[in-house]
C-alpha cells in the first residue's frame, strides 16, 4: 500500500497507458493467418498443376501468413518450366476460410536457349569463346562463338516430366525428372548425355590447370532435393563422365608445361563428381532474379583417372605412360544476395569459399612424374557483383516475356600447397548483355573481358 500511494499521478498514467498499449503492440507484431480450405492451379494441366500444387508445400484446412504465401508462390516461379507465378485470396465456404487461386504461366513444351558471346582476353588462353571453361585451342586476343541448345518436354504420369535436347557443348541428352516423390516433395532427377566439350578439372584435381578432352564419351547424372521447410532443402547430386582420351592441354598458355598432348584411343578416362549440401533460397526466379537470398553448405568430392595413356606420336611407346589418378574432398560456402532497387533495376552480389584437400598420383610434369602419392591442400574465392535493368517487360496472358540489360564483375582466386602448377591463380572478368526471354526460349549475347592468369614463371 505504501508503494502505491508512492505513484505520482504522472507515474499513474504512464502504467495506464504502457498496459494499454502491450496487448496493441502485441496483436500488431502477431501476423495475419488465413485458413485455406482449398487450393487452386489455374493455368497449366493436369501434370503440370500436380507439380505446381506439391512444390507449394501448403496443405489444405492449415492456417498461413501472407508471408508463407509469398514464399510458397516463389518456390513455384523457381521450376524450370513456369515462367511467372501470382496468387489471390478468393473467399471460402464459410467466414474466415479462404480458396488460395496460384495463376501459373508455364514455359512451351518446345524450347530453346541461344547464346552469342564474345571474350576479350587480356593473356593468351586455350579456351572455346562459347564456354570460358572448356577447351578450344583459341589464344588470339578477342574470339567470338555461338551455340545453345533446342529441347522438349513432356509431363507423364502424376508428377513426372519426360526431356530431350540437343546441345553443342552437352550433345544429346534425355532425362527424367519425378516431382513430389512419397508425396513428400522430394525431387529425384535422372539423366544420360553425350557431351563433347573438353572438362576443366578443378585446380586441385589436377594442379597444372589443364582440359582433357574426350574422343567420345558418355555422362550420367543423377539428382535429389529434399525439402526442409519453406526456405531449406539437402541437395544431392552425383555424375559419372566416362570415354576414350584425345588430348591434355594446358588452358593457360603461358606456362607451357610439356607433358604430352595427343593421346591413342586405347585408354579410358573416368570422370565423377558427388555433392551434398544444404540449401537457402528465398530468390524468386531461376534465371532473372530480382529478389532474395540463396545460401549453401556442403561437400564436394571429385575423382579423375585416366588409364593406359599412350602418346599418339608414339604408339610403340612401351610401357604407356602411368596411370593418373586423383580425387578430392572439398567444403565449399556460397551466398548470393539480389536486392530490388527499383521495379526495373536489380543488384546482386555473391561470394564462394572453399576449402580442402585433394591426393594425385602419375602427374606428368615435364620430364618428370610423380609415381607416389601426393598431397595437397587446396583453398579458393570469389566475390562478384552484377546489375540488371529491365528494358521491356509483358505479364500478359499467352505472352510473358523479359528484355535485360545485365552487366557484372567478377574477381577470384585460387591455389594449391605445395605449388604443381601456376601457382596463385586469379581471375578477373567483367562482362556486359542483353538477355530475352519468352514462353519459348532465352537468347543472350554477351561480351566479356577475361584476365585469368598464374603467378609468373
């Protein structure tokens, strides 16, 4: 008693009010949820809107917030065959119930990604111009190559889709890919190719930096996302390259490692790659994002051997060189980060770190190999920054198209311990093109300033 006779009248209504305004601010911080009694697919067919339905992630007769609305919507729009996805509250049965209506626009079953690029390079490189990562004996200064691919699609079954393409760099390819396995949205995807562009091996797979190419060869690939929650899912994914050797060359022309080049076609080379890692992403599209946020941790895991290389020039060369093996284990970070300026204009920055070890053995370096086992630790990164400006936009019914002006930079760096090769090796890039997409297909055409370099000899 004595306490509150103590109040002052002042103190009186500050009390009053603060108790007043606690269950307000408490009621304004609690979101809206809305209870969806139902939910609508309008736009796609049958296949089509069992897949949209499962990778929503809602069920019916649940309570929602806007927010987890929106969220489902975007994991809609991040399929690769819808192009633009919205969503409307229509009114349900009874008060305080909802019909959620999700309006899809899916790609053709037809299409297409056309590409027109052109490198400026600051040193001399054995790379093609459509592929900056893959091996094309070009060094002059400024290249320009086309390509892409032309494909269809074909929904089967509950939630399965059937697809085959034609690739220049991939060749012919055909999969399967099954949505909402268990009715769990799990994603499981399967697929066989011809690809007959050379392969980059990772620093660490092979330190002098070079691209091995193939006769021919065949790639298998398999892949699964599980989902966590509205934001999160594991995602795994495995590949097997495997064909007749053709040659092993060094990307970076300025270190001319002299190991043989041409290779008979009496030996085998096998290529497999495996990750696992955990995924966040709030981004709203694929391919032309604008909003968002992508996260992911993980592992991978490499592993390259090449047996019974024979030198082309000599054929009698008895015994055949030794047998090149080598495979690593690497933690890898990623972040990609898209901010919404204005309606038109996105800015996106991202970052990579990674980290691990790796063990080669029957390296050719020159006159000398390496018959042990080697060990070595590798680290690398990257940062980067890109904009985009929408020139023309249409959300128009049977016609969803996008016209982007996007430029970036890009700088990174990465090495092995102990050093086999070019040492530090950095890359700069800045880039600048035009980029439409349509029900049908995409067209780009990118010029690109490339300075990928080794420490100095």
């Amino acid at each position: 008693m004595r306490l509150l006779r103590r109040v002052t009248p002042l103190g009186w209504a500050l009390l009053l009010l603060t108790a007043a305004a606690a269950p307000a601010q408490e009621e304004r911080l609690e979101p809206a949820r809305f209870l969806i009694e139902a939910i609508t697919i309008e736009g796609p067919k049958e296949a089509a809107a069992n897949i949209v339905r499962a990778e929503t992630l809602l069920q019916e007769g649940r309570s929602y917030t806007e927010t987890e609305l929106r969220q489902a919507v975007d994991r809609v729009q991040r399929l690769p065959f819808v192009l633009y996805a919205t969503f409307a509250l229509r009114k349900g049965s009874e008060r305080g119930a909802y019909e959620l209506a999700v309006q899809v626009q899916t790609a053709r079953w037809f299409f297409f990604d056309q590409w027109n690029r052109g490198f400026y390079l600051q040193e001399p490189l054995s790379v093609n111009p459509g592929n900056p990562d893959s091996l094309g004996g070009f060094s002059q200064d400024f290249q320009a190559g086309v390509g892409g691919f032309v494909g269809a699609r074909l929904f089967v079954g509950r939630s399965g889709v059937v697809f085959a393409a034609l690739d220049l760099l991939q060749g012919p390819q055909i999969g399967f890919t099954r949505y909402d396995l268990f009715r769990r949205g799990i994603l499981l995807s399967a697929g066989v190719s011809q690809p007959v562009q050379a392969e980059v091996l990772p620093l660490a797979l092979d330190p002098t930096f070079a691209a091995w190419d193939f006769q021919s060869s065949t790639k298998l690939s398999l892949g699964t996302s599980i989902p966590l929650g509205g934001r999160q899912s594991v995602q795994v994914s495995l590949s097997e390259r495997r064909g007749e050797p053709a040659s092993r060359s060094s990307v970076l022309l300025s270190f001319p490692f002299t190991f043989p080049a041409q290779f008979t076609d009496e030996g085998e080379v096998t290529y497999r790659t495996a990750e696992a890692k955990w995924v966040y992403d709030t981004s709203d599209d694929p391919l032309l994002p604008t909003r968002g946020t992508s996260l992911s941790a993980g592992i991978e895991t490499a592993h390259f051997r090449g047996e019974g290389l024979r030198p082309s020039f000599s054929p009698s060369f008895e015994p055949p060189l030794p047998d090149f093996e080598s495979e690593q284990a690497v933690l890898a970070f990623s972040a990609i980060r898209h901010w919404s300026l204005t309606p038109r204009q996105t800015v996106s920055a991202t970052g990579r770190a990674s980290m691990g070890q790796s063990n080669v053995k029957g390296l050719v370096l020159g006159e000398t190999v390496l018959p042990v086992k080697e060990t070595l630790n590798y680290a690398g990164g990257s940062l980067g920054l890109q904009h985009s400006l929408v020139l023309k936009r249409s959300r128009e019914p049977g016609d969803v198209s996008d016209l982007r002006l996007e430029t970036g930079v890009e700088a990174g760096a990465e090495r092995t311990s102990p050093d086999l090769g070019p040492g530090l090796l950095q890359r700069f890039s800045a880039s600048v093109g035009i980029v439409f997409r349509n029900q049908w297909g995409r067209v780009r055409a990118i010029l690109t300033y490339l300075d990928l370099r080794g420490e100095e000899p």
